[in-house]
C-alpha cells in the first residue's frame, strides 16, 4: 500500500530557533596550499577557498528542519564561493536523507538543501561529514560544485563549474541492455504532475569491501561518501521527479569492509544480481524500496523499472576505479539508478561503448547524446561531449514518471503533499513549415504559481535510424540537448555558433524533406519538491524553400544612429507555398542581448529588400539584422558586427541604395541617395563634388532638397575614364554646413580585346595531351570563353568553356594523340559584352607509343612459400601517358586460391585480382584500369581485359624507369607464372626536338614525386651546359625558377622547396641559355 504523511504530520516536526537576520559567509579565497597530499578530484579551472567549519557548524546547528513549519522566506542565509570569484546567497534549511534511526547513530553526518536568492533557478544541496563539507548546485548559470581540496579532511575547498571538470572514465560502460529488460516503459505526451507530490522511497545502498577501502576502510567513511553521492542524486531526483530517496536504518549492514568475504563476486551483472540476495538477506526485503550497490571496478547495470519489485528492486550497480565527485555522482549512479526507475538509454549511436546499448524507442539524441541517461564520453567518434549533464531529456521526463506514478513505481513510496504546485508549460502552435538549411528559433512560455525561478529545455524530441554523429537520414535526431535556459526561447544552431558562423557536429540543420519534433521541459527548481511540465511542437521542413540567407551586412560596417540604411536577403521561395511567409519581420539585435532584438519594420513584403532607420539613441559594436518569416520561426542573420555610432552633433547621415555602380564606359551611373537629419537638423541641402575625375560629370535631382530627402545622383561622361575602380568624394553642403560621403564607380572602357595566349603556343609540337590551356588577364575582362577543334572553322569542337572566371581551362578529359588542333579564346563582361575572338591558334599533340616490356625470370613454380614474385625491369626514363599489365598467364589450381599484387619502383602495393571462389586451373588475362568495372568471371582463362582491384593510375604522369614486380599469392596451389609484361604508353617527341634531346643526352628526374614538401631535381649531364631549372604551374605560370649556371658533366642535384605551392600538379623543364629544350617532367605536390 502507499504510505501518506500528511502535510499537518509534517509540520508537527521539531522547530529549530534561529534568527530571521542570520547571515553568515564562513569562506576565504586562499592560494593552493603547499602541502602535497592525495587529491581525487582535480578540475581543469577552480577557485580554491578556506573554510571556516566551527562558524559554519555553529551556523548550521541553529537553521530549521525542512519541514519544521517555517516559511522558506525566513530560513537564514549562507553564502558559498562560486567559480567566478563571486558569492553566491542561499536560504537553507537542514533536510536529512537518513531514515531517523541512522541519522541518531551518525550525528556527525548532516544533509541540506537550499534555494538560490541572487539566481533563483539555483538549487543547492549540500552536506558536512567526517569527510568535509560537499555541495552541488544546480542552476541555468552552470551548475558548479564546493569538494574537499584533499581527499583527506581539511580546511582548504575547491569551487568548479562542471564543465572545467573532465573526469570521464573511458573504461565506463553502462551494460543495460534494452531489448533483455522486464519492464516496457511508456512515454506520454502529456505531462503527469510533479512537484505537488514529494515520493520518498527507502533506499538499501551497499558497497563492497573494495568501494569501502577506497573511502578509507571503514563503515563510517564508506557512509560518509555514500551520503555524499545520495545527496547530490537527490538532488537531481527532487528537482525533476519530486523523487527523494532515503537511507535505510540498517544501511550499515550492507556497507562490506572485505573484499574477500563480501557476497560480490566476478563482473557486474553477477555484482548486480547478488545484490538483491546481499540487500534481502541482511536488511530484509520489507524494509527498503529500492536497492544499489558501489564498487570501484569499472561498469554499470541495472534492471528496469525495478523500484517496489521485491524480486528486482535491489538490482542496481555502479562501480568506477575513483569513485568520487560529479562523474561518478551524475554520470554513472543516477544513470543506473534512472533505469531502476523506468529510463532506457536516450542515445542514438552505436559506436564505442553505445554499440549494442541504444534503445530505438528513446533514442532521442545525436551521437552520444548528453543527458543523464546518454552515454557522453564513451562513444568513440560520437561523442557529443565528455560528460554528461545534469538533468533528465523530456523523453526521460515522460517516460520515468509515468513509471513513477503507476502502480509499478508508486506502489512502495511514501508520499508527502508540497506546498509546490506545478508550471504550466506552453509550446506553442505545431504546424508551421520552414525552408532548408535555415536557422530557427522555438519560443514558448509558462506560468508558475509560486514563481520560484523557472528553467526551460527545447529537445528534439524525434527517434529514427542509428546514424553517424552528423550524418543524419530519415527522423532521425539531428540536434543535441543543451543544458536549462532561464528564458523559454532556444536558437537552432545554437546562437554561439550562429553568431560565430561555425558549424557543429551535433546540430546538422535540415537539408531534406522531414517533420522535427520538439518538447519544452519547464522545471520550477522548488525546494526539496521541484515541479515540472512540458509541452510539445513539430514542424515541417520542405526542400522547395531554403536557404533563407541575409545578403548584407556580411562583412563589418559602421552605422551612424538615425541613417537609412538596406538591408538584403534571398527568400529563397519562403513567400510561395509550402512555407507561405508573405511577410518578414525584421529585427536590430544586440548580441550580448539577443532575446530583446529591437523591431525596425513588421511585416514587410518578403521581397528581398528593405531600408530601415536605425534607432536613435543606442551605440555599439555588436549588432546584427535579424530577417525572420513573420508568424513563423525561420529567420537568419547577417554574418558580421555592425558597429552603430551615436549621432554627434546635428548634421545628416547619408546612404545610397546602390553604394557601388559598374558600367560600361558612355553609359550613365545613377545611384539612389537617402539622406536622414540627425539630432533635428534642417536645412535647405544641395550636393557638391570634391576633385572629380577629369571628363566626369554629376547632377541631383532635385537640385535641393529638405531633410528628409531621397535624391538622384547621375554620373554622366563615364568614356573619358580609363577601366578601373574609383571612389568619388562628394559634399552634402548648406550656408556654414558640409557633410562629405562618397560612392563607388567601376568603368569597364570597352569589351575586351587582344588577349595574348601563353600556353600552348602556336603552332607547338610535341604538346602533351594533358595540356592546361593558358592566357593571359585582361583587364576589361571578368569572364573568358574558350574552343578547342580539330579543324580551324571550329566546326569540329572537342571541348569548349564558357564563363571561366579565371584565364586558364584544363579540359575534362586529355586530348587525343598525334593530332592537330586548333583554339581560340575571348574575353567578356556583363557590362560592354564580348569581346573578339583571338587569332587562331595551333599546335600538334605528343606521339604516344605503346611498348610492351616482358618478364625474363618466367615460368616460375609456385613453391611452399606463400607466393612468388616476378620482375620486370625498364631501363628508359619513359613519361607514362598509359600503362596495363599484359599477358598474364600461367597455371593454379583451384584459381580460387590465387591472388595478384603488383609493386612499382616506389614500393607500392596495388592489388590487381584476389582470391575468389573458383575451380579453374589456368588463367590468362590482361589488367586495365579503363576497363568496364564488373566482376571477375571463373574462370578467367580467355585473355580478357578487366579492372584491377587497385587503380594504379596514379603513376600516370611519372616515370616508367626501375623494377616493376609481379607477385602472386598462392595458398600452397600448384602451379606456375609463366608469362606477364608491362606495357607503357610514353610520347615520342616530334623528330626535331627528338633529336635536340637525344644529341644533349641528359637524364632529368626529380624525387620524391609526389612531394610534400622538399625535392629534389636531378640533372645526369654527357657534357658540360649552361641551364636553367623552370617550374611552372599548369596554366603555363612559372612558380619556380633557379639559374644554376654553368654545368659540368655528370650528376649534378638540387633541393627545391614546394612547401609555399597549392597541392596539384606542375611541370618542369631543363632550358639552355638559347632556349631549347633539355628535359621536362612533371611534378605532384601533396
């Protein structure tokens, strides 16, 4: 049955006397003391402080019992040191997590909560035993902690916020396994009330020898710290379940001080189960509720939805190697104890330790998720953070208080009627569909009775596939939980990272067609009873709109306050349906303040374009323009600061619509001016110019003008400027008033004319197939379009581009060989057109020859060793266009056992064919990394061509010279290699430069190749010559060049540095003085 202390029981508890006034703060900052003793607990950044404990037990002895009858508003007061070097105010009270019997035996062990006066979303509980003083506060600030400097008692504290304590245990893995449980939880949509009802359950904690040797070998210590973490998961528990559990009378009789003779033997589900047999046996199963046991070996696991289960309800265990602080407290322990109370896992991976442990059902979290029952830290590449955070998801919420309040849950808790009621939470409206890859922000409300300080959770609330951590499908989770707000509002992606224009892992926004379910969790932090509501939303993302973007202000601008200013962005459809945002709201935003955006326009036509007034009176260098779909939650922001300056004395403040003009030159500039009086002035305005360009002429319409005033500026006599860019100074004058401002002016004179080509030359020969196409930049031109032929009426295109932005073009695929070509290449802009076409131009591609280089170690017998190699030796510096390996043939039987591997000059391995199932006992075939992809067939005896498993085209561009090596793996098979060859395709130059070279006689060659950075040039020379090393880029722009002077003959090398050049590929060439030609290449670099 359910016990029920009523609320007058309560009151009839002993009242403490103590003085309304009482005050006390019994800390001091201190430095880090020089004693070195053994620390446990050991964050990144803390404040150490030093206690005063005889003023803090004295102060502690007179404050009320928590249900003494006395209002909160008159517990006294105590102060404890925050992290940021602050004093953070509490009213306490003394509430005992000891059933009575326990607490006489232990007066020394004393347990407090208490409600945050300066922050009233903060709540504390804290505790002072034999082991110090403990306190855990929990708060939308970040919650912190106040632990012992010295695992041994002292005087000196620690302050830390959680988040600079990184104590996660790798080795932790949770072996709750879902699908084996005995209770199927429920989730629910509504939210049953919490925090008018406090549930107390009766808790029998054990600890193995091992947990109580670590705490210092006896039951007092091992109690001590025990109280300590019940504390501090009460803490949690109260706040989001009005859950509280207490230590049984006879807790001492599981605290085991032997490990050897302990009744907890092997891992941790036999620890787990043996602990419902240790808890029945020796305090007897009527006198507890729920049952747990610590140790120090790495693991946990409980049974779900176990609490009130006589034949379950002691199944809970949690052990790390230092059990001690917020990891092991929050982490691990309130996670286990989460499924005694009905929670499954809430992440959505399965890497690391989440393989094999998510709940498709709950799995309501990207990656490893964050919440208390997530597995942050621990799942290798999904790790969405390091440790888990202090609270609950909405999904957990639903489902462990359903657990709590049925029966299941309900039925062995002692219930007390609060003095709390619970919020009303407020989602808002469902239904409202958003574009793609576009920020929004979900605000919703809600109201609270007592008005105790709320706190507020936004969660996807959606379960879908287990996807990689960014990489969502389907409704998959693709936003992570982020700690309690103090305001119902949440930006997705979160707003640091949207403000900083970064992205993050674990909130991928929506680039497909999808619904987003979302949940408000309101938490009313109370006091010993904390009351909680949520609400529920979804969305609908559509791929037909989207990305909103802001166009201006993406880079930082000054404004003056009072001056019209535009603002751009791209609706990207939004107005049109499914999204239908006819309107947008746009929004001046503080980003120190940016749940308070000043309103500039309201529902404006979602046009793209707006000018605004900014608002008098404010200043700063951190504002944004929010553009947000009005009635609906999508909206973006510009990219950059807009520093805003007040107005100074009264003058004007001067815009144009278009600050920036490019015309052809004859052709008119009009710029649109807005011009706004500042601080009231007013005046009759004309506009002057200050040292125009010769031959430019401007005029205003009107001529004068009145403030406010939006007048025409019109550039005329644009063919007398040469093309360039200009910034034009201009005067807004009046008698004994001038206000300069200036436009900007881009003239192309004419369309672009007499381009010059580099690369290839006229009329070359030898060119390779795989030339770069350069010229060179004109300065009329922004945009280039090219034609390659085969003949010169351009009739026979090969490959063209248009629109290239850049003056070089590198064809898709390499030209044929031995061919003439022709080409051409003109220049344009959008303003004056095209220009003409250049003369044409040709050149003859390089002869390629194909010659077949043959193994003259074959036939060779497969033996016992595992495989056998074959080599293949080719003496010439060949440039390779092309290269496949030939007429390999032989005998294995089955072929199944056989695999191929070829190994170039350079040491690496490509696998050509591997081991399959099949019978054959001969095989004749030819390898080509062009041939069609598919299958190998069995057998393959029949002299075909096939793709290798490992494309080695990467040697392409290289040198073919040096020992090529077969090596066929055999698994014992009999047989032989009886033929193979590599054939390489290689240009032969044109007779003329053939024969330059062949008369030089120099071998050229440069490693290593590819580079990453040094490399070295080689020059092998028959006879002394004077060169010079050229590198240049494939457009035909020289990145390198070096004048070694006169050579003699012989190896000369040299060390070229390639770290300062862009990956990609170069060539190099050897030049006499006159020019010609000794040895080209060509380069990788890395």
């Amino acid at each position: 049955m359910i016990r029920v202390i009523q609320t007058l029981l309560l009151l009839a508890c002993t009242i403490s006397v103590f003085s309304q006034s009482t005050e006390i703060t019994p800390w001091a900052s201190s430095q880090e003391p020089a004693q070195q003793k053994r620390r446990v607990i050991v964050p990144n950044i803390y404040r150490t402080v030093k206690l005063d404990e005889s003023d803090l037990r004295s102060f502690l002895a007179n404050v009320p019992q928590e249900f003494s009858g006395t209002a909160q508003s008159e517990w006294p007061v105590l102060g404890l040191p925050k992290p940021d070097g602050s004093i953070g105010r509490f009213r306490v009270c003394e509430s005992p997590i000891m059933q009575p019997g326990l607490a006489q035996r232990f007066p020394e062990i004393k347990t407090y909560l208490g409600k945050g006066i300066d922050d009233p979303t903060a709540y504390i509980r804290f505790d002072l035993t034999p082991k110090g003083f403990h306190a855990m506060v929990l708060t939308t600030e970040g919650s912190w902690f106040i632990d012992p400097y010295y695992f041994e008692h002292s005087d000196y504290y620690i302050s830390y916020f959680t988040r600079d304590f990184t104590g996660n245990d790798e080795g932790f893995t949770c072996e709750f396994k879902p699908e084996s449980t005995d209770f199927s939880g429920e989730t629910t949509a509504f939210s049953p009330l919490t925090g008018e009802t406090l549930r107390i359950y009766r808790l029998a904690q054990a600890a193995t020898g091992e947990y109580t040797n670590f705490q210092g070998g006896t039951v007092n210590q091992a109690l001590a710290a025990i109280t300590t973490t019940i504390n501090r998961v009460n803490t949690v528990y109260e706040r989001e379940f009005s859950v509280r559990m207490m230590l049984i009378d006879n807790t001492t009789q599981v605290i085991f001080t032997n490990g050897s003779s302990d009744p907890y033997t092997g891992g941790s589900a036999n620890k787990m189960n043996q602990n419902q047999g240790a808890c029945d046996n020796n305090v007897g199963s009527a006198n507890y509720d729920i049952g747990h046991v610590f140790d120090v070996s790495d693991g946990g696991i409980a049974s779900l939805g176990s609490v009130c289960d006589n034949t379950r309800k002691a199944r809970g265990y949690t052990g790390t190697s230092n059990p001690v602080g917020d990891p092991f407290d929050i982490d691990y322990v309130a996670h286990e104890m989460g499924h005694q109370f009905g929670g499954n896992h809430t992440f959505n991976s399965n890497m690391g330790s989440c393989e094999g442990n998510r709940n498709s059902g709950t799995a309501f979290e990207p990656g490893s998720g964050s919440t208390i029952m997530a597995y942050a830290g621990i799942c290798g590449s999904d790790n969405v953070q390091l440790q888990s955070n202090d609270y609950f998801h909405g999904g957990s919420l639903s489902e462990m208080t359903s657990y709590i309040i049925a029966p299941a849950g309900a039925s062995c808790a002692t219930t007390s009627v609060t003095d709390n009621t619970a919020p009303v939470a407020e989602a808002g409206p469902s239904g409202m569909v958003i574009p793609i890859q576009t920020p929004f922000e979900l605000t919703g409300s809600a109201t609270d009775a007592e008005d105790t300080g709320l706190s507020y959770g936004w969660e996807e609330y959606d379960t879908g596939a287990s996807t990689e951590l960014g990489q969502p499908t389907g409704n998959a989770p693709q936003f992570r939980s982020y700690p309690l707000a103090n305001v119902p509002v949440r930006v997705f992606p979160r707003l640091s990272n949207l403000l900083a224009n970064t992205g993050n892992i674990a909130e991928i926004m929506p680039y497909y067609n999808r619904t987003l379910r979302f949940r408000l969790s309101v938490r009313d932090n109370h006091a010993g009873a904390g009351g909680v509501d949520w609400d529920n939303m979804q969305l609908t993302v559509s791929n037909a709109a989207g990305p909103f973007r802001v166009l201006s202000g993406n880079t930082p601008e000054t404004w003056t306050a009072g001056s019209f200013q535009f603002v751009q962005w791209d609706p990207a459809n939004t107005a049109a349906s499914p999204v239908n945002a006819a309107n947008v709201d746009i929004y001046l935003v503080n980003t120190d303040d940016f749940y308070n955006p000043i309103l500039l326009v309201g529902g404006t036509p979602n046009d793209g374009y707006e000018m605004i007034t900014v608002p008098e009176g404010i200043s700063g260098n951190n504002y944004r323009i929010k553009v947000k779909g009005a009635g609906n939650v999508f909206f973006d922001l510009n990219n950059a600061n807009i520093t805003i300056n007040d107005q100074g004395a009264p003058g004007v403040a001067v815009t144009a619509t278009t600050p920036a003009m490019v015309v052809c030159g004859g052709e008119n500039a009009v710029y649109d001016l807005n011009i706004a009086p500042l601080q009231g002035y007013q005046n009759t305005l004309s506009i002057e110019g200050d040292n125009l360009p010769s031959g430019l002429n401007f005029s205003t319409d009107p001529a004068d003008f009145m403030l406010p005033a939006f007048p025409t500026l019109t550039l005329t006599g644009t063919e007398n400027l040469p093309t360039g860019d200009y910034t034009l100074n201009f005067n807004i004058t009046a008698a004994g008033f001038g206000q300069p401002f200036s436009v900007d002016l881009r003239v192309f004179d004419s369309t672009p004319e007499n381009i010059q080509v580099q690369s290839p030359a006229d009329n070359a020969n030898g060119v390779p197939v795989d030339i770069a196409f350069a010229w060179d930049a004109n300065t009329n031109a922004t945009l280039y379009d090219i034609d390659i032929a085969t003949d010169p009426d351009f009739t026979q295109i090969v490959a063209s581009a248009t629109d290239l932005t850049d003056p070089f073009f590198e064809p898709e695929s390499n030209l044929a060989d031995s061919t003439r070509y022709y080409w051409r290449v003109r220049g344009s802009n959008p303003y004056c057109g095209a220009g003409s076409y250049t003369p044409t131009n040709t050149f003859f591609t390089e002869i390629v020859r194909c010659d077949r280089f043959f193994a003259t170690d074959t036939p060779k017998a497969f033996n016992a060793a595992p495989f056998i190699f074959s080599r293949v030796t080719i003496p010439d510096d060949l440039l390779i266009r092309d290269m496949n390996i030939v007429e390999i043939k032989g005998q294995g039987n089955p072929l199944g056992n056989l695999s191929f591997r070829l190994t170039g000059p350079d040491g690496a391995n490509y696998n050509l064919v591997g081991a399959a199932t099949c019978n054959g006992s001969s095989f004749d075939f030819n390898i080509d990394n062009e041939a069609l992809p598919g299958p190998l067939p069995c057998p393959y005896n029949i002299g075909g061509t096939y793709r290798p498993l490992d494309s080695f085209a990467g040697y392409y561009g290289g040198s073919a010279k040096g020992e090529w090596r077969l090596f066929v793996f055999d698994q014992g098979a009999p047989g032989q290699l009886a033929s193979w060859a590599i054939e390489v395709c290689y240009p032969k130059a044109p007779d003329g430069v053939r024969e330059e070279i062949a008369a030089n006689g120099g071998t050229f060659a440069v490693f290593p190749n590819p580079s990453t950075g040094e490399a070295t040039f080689t020059a092998d020379l028959p006879a002394g010559a004077d060169l010079r090393l050229r590198i240049t880029d494939l457009a035909g722009r020289e990145v390198y060049g070096f004048n070694p002077g006169k050579l003699s003959s012989g190896e000369h090398r040299f060390q070229v540095s390639l770290a300062n050049l862009p990956q990609g590929m170069y060539l190099y060439r050897w030049l006499d003085e006159q020019g010609g030609l000794w040895g080209s290449g060509k380069v990788v670099k890395q």
